[in-house]
C-alpha cells in the first residue's frame, strides 16, 4: 500500500475528534439540564489520580464530566444541584 491510500495520523484523531463531538451532541440532545449518568473507568477508560468513576452531566447546553465520589452503580440517572461548595449528585 503507497501513502495515498494509508489514512493518516492526523486524518485518525480527526475521526477520533469528530466521533467525540457528535456523543457529546447526542447525550445534550437526551440529557435535560443538570442531568447525569454514572460512568465506570473500565476497558481502554483511564482517567487521571485513580478515579475509578465519574458523572456525565449536561449544564447549561454543555456537557460536563465530574468525578463521581459516591459509591453508584454504573448507569445511575443522577441530577446534579449546586451547593456552595460544588456539585453534588443525588440520584434521579
């Protein structure tokens, strides 16, 4: 195979991106404002200092990832309120 016909770098985290663009407008599409789910760090998932789970929530027309502290089943419908010292979520 020539270098035409390979995909690039560049061209993959392009796809990479876009894919990313379009999920974020699909959960703010499902999502109402100051909902989340819980999602757990597994498969190819790593995120930073041993976060192990985290809400994905929609506020104000973005979406939002927050470490989930609570002990809540992946999948958990939570809202998300504001308390003078940060988010908290309680279960939907």
């Amino acid at each position: 195979m020539d270098n035409q016909q390979e995909p690039s770098l560049e061209m993959k985290k392009t796809e990479l991106i876009n894919a990313s663009l379009v999920f974020a407008r699909a959960l703010g599409l499902t999502l109402k404002d100051k909902e989340g789910v819980v999602v757990d760090a597994v498969g190819d998932i790593v995120f930073p200092d041993g976060i192990k789970k985290v809400i994905v929530f929609k506020l104000d027309d973005q979406i939002h990832i927050y470490k989930c502290d609570e002990d809540l089943p992946e999948g958990t419908v939570v809202r998300m309120d504001q308390k003078s010292e940060g988010s908290e979520a309680e279960q939907a």
